[in-house]
C-alpha cells in the first residue's frame, strides 16, 4: 500500500510538470511570436499602414504573465472615442502592434474591438478648436491684466465694472462666469453705479471678450437706479434715527445693557415686572453696542422664548428668574445648578424700562399688546404671574429635566489632559526671574 500511495503522487507530480512545461512552452510561443515586432515598438508598428492599437498596460501585462484568466481580454474600449475610433487624446496609453500580432493576441485572450492607425478626425479637429481657444483666452487673461493695470482718465472713454472686478475676474473666468456686470444690476432692473468702478476701453474689448454675457455700461451715459438712490437715502436716515436711539437707551437702560441683576429694594417694592426672553435681549445688546449702522433693532420686547410650543403657556418657573428667589438653603448643587441655567433664558426688567423699550421699538405699542410676560413680586418670596397668564406645569417639569440631562452629560463627559514638559533650563530660568522680581 505505501509503494502504490508513493507511485501516486509520482505519477501526480509528473503530470503536475508537464502542464507547467506545457504552459511554458505556449508562453514562449507567444512571446516568440510577438518579439520581432514589439521589440522595435512604436517606430516598426508605425511603419505599417495596417497596424492595430491596444492599450499599453494590457500589453505589459500580456507579456509578464503566464495564465489568460489574470491577464483578461484586451480592453480596447478603454481607449476608443465615442465616435468609434481611437482616442487621440489617449494616445499616451496606447500602443501599436502589427495585423499578425494583434490576431494572435485575440486568439489567445478575445476582446477588442479591432482599432486601426487612421484615429478619430473628429476629435483631433475638436482638440484642435479647443487648443486655439485656450491660447486665445490666454492672450486675452494677459492682455486684460495689463489693461486694468492702467486707469482711464477723466477725458478717456470708460466702462462701468463691479468694484471687485479687478481682483475676481480671474476667479469669475474660471468659475464659468458669462457676464461680468451682472453684479452692478439692482433688484428692480436698474444699475448700481454706487458699486461700480471704471475701466478704460482697451479693458473693456477684452473683457467683452472673456464675458460675452456683459452689458457695456459708458461712464456718461449710465444713471443710477432712482429706485434704489430712494432706498438709500432712507437708509441714510434710519442709521443716523439708530444712532440717536442708541444713545437714548445706552443712558436710560443701563443696568439691562451691563446685564446686571434687579436690586433688593426694586423686588421689595412690589412694583410691576416683565419677563423678557434672553435671546430677544442678546439682540437688542448687539444693537446697541454695534460699532457699524448695518445692525437694525430686534423689534419689539418679546416673552415668546418663554413660552412652551404645546400650549403658550410660560414654562419657566418665577422662582427661577433672580438669584433672590433661586434655591439655596437646603438644595442640592444640582437643583441649584438647574435654577441658573434655567435663569438664563429670561431677563427681568421693571415696567418703566419696559416702557422705554416699547416706546422706542414698537412704535408706542404697551407691554400689554405685545404679550410679554407679568410678574408681580414682594419680599423674599418669589413672584406670581399676573391674572390671565398661565403656568404650564408638566411644560417647567420637561424643562428642568431637559437641563438635569443636560448637567449629566456635562459631568460624565471625558477629561482629556495633555502633559507640556519644558525645555532644559526653562523652569531653572523662571525661577531666577521671580527671584529676582522679589528682590527688587
């Protein structure tokens, strides 16, 4: 039995040979028949009218590797055009083999199809066109550069182009931009001539040229929009109204702008208070502080952030409102830490300071058409809401919740510390310097 197991793996490891010989021997039949012609390489295939093109990775592949499965049929539809023919501009990845061997190659692997030397006129005419037109945009981006380096004088003939046309049109050209005024052109078909800039004729040819989209716009000719010369000078006089309204409540509402707390005697009195949304007050801040007249008021006060979605009613407990009624004896830190934040979203303001705001940015609307939030405080005890306004209890609950989560989240969030060693001496250098600092 082992002589006859020993007999079989003989006889298996002779056939085992013999098909790597017999694989060897098509290969080098292969190769032999293909080397008189692809050792020469392109100039001996060029000298043949008949010759045929396949790509040129698939054929160093062909010749490196022994078995058909690993090299694949020969792809020519890699580099054929859409018009059937081979793609000139591929001619890179190509190369050229006689009849006899691009038979072979198709016998021994199949694919295609057959490409012959004559190429794609089509597309060599087509690169051609779009070879020219590059130079010529490239002559053009030159020659408009130099143009705009030189400003027209007053007596020149000028064109109206967009402020930023000189630093974009580079960008612009190359984003696929047509029309280089359209920026100058208002909402109501007019011309921005305000935002405009002048450039000289010679500029302008080449300009029309790049954007053929462009509407030529003479300096002596083209007028402003009126609609729009209307609208600024409304403009003008709104931001210098919003100067003096600046000033007004920067004096009359200064403890609302330094975001300071009601005092004790105010709460005490038991005088009339509104709860006004924070983000209202944030921007109401922005405005008065803006350094620029671009900033417009936030319109009239508002409560609506203190409002629950579901029903309108005010979600935000009084208790919650000022660090006089907030929890402290007796509360956890938690519960004190949901209090502020829940103290955030609301800014007490008495009823005078209402006034001034509703006077100035409401047209002279009262705090009662507007909706805002009443609260009527006295003493040490936290105030009530005023008849007509409601409490949303399950609403308060929801939100004090949604801060506990909240707080969670923060304290279980991962630490991460990165350890910064100093350079040798450093510390040493330091130390001197503060010793030396005590000396003196």
């Amino acid at each position: 039995e082992a002589n006859a197991a020993l007999r079989a793996r003989a006889r298996q490891y002779d056939d085992d040979v013999a098909a790597v010989e017999a694989k060897v021997r098509s290969r080098d039949e292969y190769l032999a028949a293909l080397s008189p012609l692809l050792q020469a390489a392109s100039p001996a295939a060029r000298s043949l009218p008949d010759a045929r093109w396949v790509p040129a990775s698939w054929l160093r592949s062909s010749l490196a590797l022994l078995r058909e499965a690993e090299v694949g049929p020969v792809p020519n539809g890699e580099i054929r055009c859409e018009h059937g023919k081979a793609d000139p501009a591929k001619l890179g990845e190509m190369r050229l083999v006689s009849p006899a061997a691009w038979r072979r190659m198709v016998e021994r692997f199949g694919g295609g199809p057959e490409l012959d030397t004559a190429g794609c006129a089509v597309c060599v005419r087509a690169a051609l066109r779009t070879r020219r037109t590059a130079d010529r945009t490239a002559q053009l981006k030159e020659a408009l550069g130099q143009a705009l380096s030189s400003p027209p004088s007053e007596e020149e003939e000028a064109f109206l182009v967009p402020k930023a046309f000189r630093a974009k049109w580079a960008t612009w050209r190359n984003e696929g931009v047509a029309d280089a005024t359209g920026e100058l052109r208002c909402k109501h078909g007019g011309w921005l001539v305000d935002g405009a800039r002048c450039i000289s004729a010679a500029a302008w040819s080449h300009t029309e040229a790049l954007f053929p989209d462009s509407t030529p716009l003479p300096r002596e000719s083209t007028s402003a929009c009126a609609a729009c010369s209307a609208e600024r000078r409304s403009l003008l006089e709104g931001a210098k109204g919003n100067a003096a309204l600046r000033a007004a409540q920067r004096q009359q509402l200064g403890r609302l702008l330094a975001e300071e707390e009601l005092p004790a005697e105010v709460l005490s009195a038991g005088s009339p208070l509104y709860l006004l949304d924070a983000a209202w007050v944030q921007e109401w801040r922005r405005f008065l502080l803006a350094k620029t007249q671009t900033q417009l008021h936030p319109g009239p006060p508002s409560s609506a952030g203190l409002r629950c979605e579901a029903h309108g009613c005010v979600e935000v407990r009084p208790g919650h409102t000022h660090a006089r009624w907030r929890p402290s004896r007796g509360a956890s830190a938690a519960e004190r830490a949901v209090s502020e934040r829940l103290a955030t979203r609301c800014c007490l303001a008495t009823a005078a300071e209402v006034e001034v705001l509703c006077g100035a940015l409401a047209a002279g609307a009262p705090p009662e058409e507007l909706e805002l939030v009443a609260l009527t405080a006295g003493g040490d005890d936290p105030p009530t809401l005023a008849p007509g306004t409601l409490l949303c209890a399950g609403c308060c609950e929801a939100a004090e919740a949604k801060e506990r989560a909240a707080l969670a989240d923060f304290e279980d969030a991962e630490v991460h510390l990165t350890l910064r060693t100093e350079p040798a001496g450093a510390a040493k250098s330091r130390d001197e310097a503060v010793a030396a600092g005590e000396a003196a």
